[in-house]
C-alpha cells in the first residue's frame, strides 16, 4: 500500500463496508498543514502516530508534544496484537511490519528528556504577556520594559533577569514614566505576582540558556529518516496556558529563522500542536491576528503545522482555512450545540454522494475517521470514511528502561542539558546598585541616573531607522555555550537584524511575534 512520495493513510470503504481503496497524504502538499479532531478515545493520538511514522521513513522531521504519556512508544518496537493484525489484514496492508522510530525526547523540566529553554528577550513581550495573563495596563508596562533593556544594554536570559529590571522599573517609576510613559508601581507589583505564580509553575525550568537551537529539531539519521522529537507534555499540561504559549514561541522560532523555500517536494518540518483549542482559548485579538500570520506565512518556510483538538470549532475560521489536510474522528452529539459542531464539522469537507458526513461522524468506530487531504493542484479530495492503519511502533508508553536507551543513543550535546548562567540584567543592576551604595557610604550624596551599558557593551552608537524606532549599533562577536553570539546583549537575542550597512552597524527589529529576530 505504500507509494513514493506519499504516507498511507488507511484504506477507505464503500456504503456496503467493502475496501474502496488507499487514502493518502501527499508529502508535496504536506506544509499545507492540517487538522486532527475527534472526541476523546476514538483515536486521534494513534493518528498522530502513524503521521509522525509516516513523515519520518520520507526524511522529514517531526515535532509533536506527548500530552497524555502514550506518544513516547513512538520511540519502541511495536509488539504484535491481534487487534493491529487484524486490521492490517481488513486494508489490505500486506507489508505490515513492527518498528522504531529515531525519536529525541524533550523536557521542559529536564526529567524525561533533554532541556528546552527560552530567552526572555526570545519570548517577547506579547507571549510573556499572554503567559502571565496580564491586563492591556500590566502589557504596556512589560513592552516598556522591554525597550529599556533593549536600549540600556540589559539582557533579558532568565526571571531574575526580568525581576530585577521591574524592581528598578518600580524604584524609578517617576523617571521612567516621564521618558516612556506610565509606569505604575501598581502594574509593576502585578506582574511580579504574576511572575511568581509562572515561578511555582515551573517557567524558571526554560527561561535561560543555552537556549533551544532550532537545527537540533531539524535532524535525519546516516539512513534518511527524520528525527521525531517528543516532547513530554504531561507535567506541563498542568499549566495549560503555559504549555500553549510556549509552543506558540516554538513556532515562531520556526518562523523567524527558516528560510524561505517556496514549495518544497516534502516539507522540512512538520509540527504537530496537540490541544490546540488551548492556544485559542480567551486568546485577544491582536494575538489570534498574529497565529493567523505565522500559520500563513510559515508554509514557504517548508514547514507543515498539525492542529490536533476536539473539534473544529476549536479553530478560528481563519486559520482553519488554511488546513488543507483533514482527518476527523467521532464526535458524539447529546446536546443540541453538539449537534451543530457535528453539522460544522461535515460541512469542512468536500461532500462525497455516496453517504451524509454529519450522520457518519456520529458513528465512526475507534481507529475510523473521515478524511479529505490535498490532490491534484492541491484541491480537496472527496471525504472518505476510512479505517486507520496501524501503527509500526509501540502503542502506550516506552518504558523507563526504553526512555533510558534512546536518550543514551541521543544526538543532542550534552551540554544542552547544563544551565549556563552568564552576566545578564541582574548582575547589572545589582553591580550597579552596589556601587551606589559604596558610593553613599563613602559620603558622597546618592543621585539618581540613567543606566549605562558596561564597558564594551552596547548602547552608544545610538540610531533610528523609518518604521524601526530606536535601535542599537555596533557589537563584536564571541562565541557561548557552541552558539554564535553578537554581543552580551544579543547573547540573549538569537534573532537580530542583518546588517544594513557595515556603516551603520546592526539593528534590532521585533519579529511577528514580538521576540528578537535575524
């Protein structure tokens, strides 16, 4: 049933429940991105799965999140079952055969894989915002901390980074305010609450360095296959606007970095975002314009974004139109707006004669689904009501044993997993304020000034561009933690602005989504 350049589905069947015939996913049409829906248990982590297995034997990478602890078999050999055997049998998979995948695990937290981290200057000011939950006042005041430690010299790497620039927001109040705009010790106590509550979370885990390298998402084994990287999701989920946000930041990166490739024949990436009504939820304007954008424009970047949810209306109408490829599981209706999300369900597909979506969605067995992916020039099929096939690996988790093995087998750096802990805006400021106070005991009045950037850092040189505001110059390079660095502040920034004249220096400009881009 497999064909180049293709993934196999499942096999579809006609009114009479006899094979109608192999459904595919074009690997050309793959970063057309997607939907996943279902109620829970008919199946959407199975597909997930035979997706992820499907892109990684074409050579192209995957990321997805681990939400519920069953995707990490993805990693182990599949142990036959007759209900597995039975239903290659039913498609017509007569090549079915058990195997692993080449998978790299992630962790936030460091226990079940590699770390992740994120600058703060990386994380921006809109998605910490959305982080914190923090009101359109409490937003103002994080942008404009972000501009003074742009503008001051101050790297943003971790909390306590972000912490002591707000206590020297909040004791300088008056002069900050009348340069940038009010700046309530209010607000500012607000968010440092807020911070807190992100602390007990567990945000100081990923906030640091060394931060996260794109390219380490980006690998294929000596034998052509993409690596599947996991992340483990569980304890995350606990916080679910945390785990929304920075899988939005990870997108992002995707976005900022990559570039372009137009249509590729398979994508370079392909992202799965499960529990994607998260990234949704009580999200403001403002931000869903910007996921519209990035989803958008990511496509000619060569990457393919997955939404996996219950239900289409999950997904604002202007992102769900551009998910070419749909695959929908059972949904149950006992209610009449269950009624009508089953209607808007069907009616996101291109009708097929021979049966009434709204009716099947409402009986499809477990490992059955609707599905529709992109054709010829790259029009919707027909809906099929199709049996999923099974998956090579192992279905439920990998045991510890098997966790343990795959990680000693690991291509990541070991160095990945050691904090590095550099000069940044805490020590700053906390220099700065002893030598205040050394200075007052020395008796020599205390007066109030401006920060300035330590000797051979940035902040002088200082010049604007149209559109840009007020932005920095000059800067050497040195190198960190294996990744190339500009200067101590861009040693924060993964993401600055190429250069627009070796006379003017550099210039750092805000990508899509507020964080620091190249």
């Amino acid at each position: 049933m497999q064909q180049d350049g293709k993934i196999f589905i499942g096999t579809s069947r006609k009114p009479d429940d006899s094979i109608n015939k192999g459904e595919y996913l074009e690997l050309k049409y793959g970063n057309r991105h997607g939907l996943v829906t279902g109620a829970t248990g008919t199946g959407k982590t199975v597909t997930l799965q035979i997706l992820a297995e499907g892109f990684s034997n074409a050579g192209v990478p995957v990321f997805c999140a681990d939400v519920k602890g069953d995707l990490s078999g993805i990693g182990g050999k599949g142990e036959p079952k007759d209900f597995l055997e039975k239903r290659a049998k039913e498609i017509g998979l007569d090549d079915f055969a058990y195997n692993k995948f080449p998978v790299i695990f992630w962790d936030l937290f460091g226990e079940r894989g590699h770390r992740m981290r994120a600058t703060v200057t990386e994380m921006g000011p809109l998605l910490l915002a959305r982080m914190m939950d923090a009101s359109d006042a409490q937003e103002g005041v994080i942008n404009i901390a972000f501009k003074l430690a742009d503008e001051q010299g101050l790297p943003l790497l971790d909390l306590k980074d972000f912490q002591a620039l707000l206590t020297y927001m909040s004791q300088n109040a008056k002069e900050i305010s009348a340069k940038y705009g009010l700046v309530s010790p209010t607000s500012v106590g607000a968010i440092q609450r807020q911070l807190l509550i992100l602390e007990q979370q567990g945000a100081t885990s990923f906030f640091g360095e060394p931060a996260l390298k794109i390219s380490d998402l980006m690998r294929t084994t000596y034998d052509g296959r993409g690596y599947i990287s996991v992340l483990a999701a569980q304890k995350l989920m606990l916080s679910p606007k945390l785990y929304a946000t920075f899988l939005l930041w990870l997108l992002s990166e995707l976005f900022e970095e990559l570039p372009e490739v137009g249509d590729p024949v398979k994508p370079k990436l392909v992202f799965f975002f499960d529990e994607a009504h998260l990234l949704f939820k009580d999200a403001p304007k403002v931000l869903l314009e910007r996921i519209e954008q990035v989803v958008r424009l990511i496509r000619s970047k060569g990457v393919g974004v997955y939404f996996v949810t219950q239900n289409p209306a999950d997904v604002p109408d202007t992102v769900l139109a551009q998910l070419g490829n749909r695959i929908q599981h059972a949904l149950r209706a006992y209610s009449p707006n269950e009624v009508k999300a089953v209607k808007i369900a069907a009616d996101t597909f291109r009708p097929n004669p021979d049966f009434n979506a709204a009716e099947v969605i409402s009986n499809l067995g477990t490992g059955e689904a609707l599905v529709s992916t992109l054709e010829a020039k790259g029009t919707p099929s027909v809906v099929q009501r199709t049996l999923i096939r099974p998956p090579s690996s192992l279905l439920g988790p990998l045991s510890d044993d098997g966790l343990a093995e795959v990680l000693s087998q690991s291509p990541i750096d070991e160095t990945n997993d050691t904090d590095l802990d550099r000069v940044s805006a805490y020590e700053i400021l906390a220099g700065k304020a002893q030598a205040a106070e050394d200075k007052q005991q020395q008796g020599h009045p205390p007066h109030q000034e401006d920060i300035q950037p330590p000797d051979g850092q940035p902040g002088s040189n200082r010049w604007t561009l149209p559109d840009l505001g007020s932005v920095l110059g000059g800067g050497g390079t040195t190198k960190s933690g294996g990744r190339q660095r500009e200067t101590v502040v861009e040693a924060a920034m993964k993401s600055a602005a190429r250069s627009v004249a070796s006379s003017l220096g550099r210039a750092l400009v805000r990508g899509i989504l507020g964080s620091l881009k190249k």
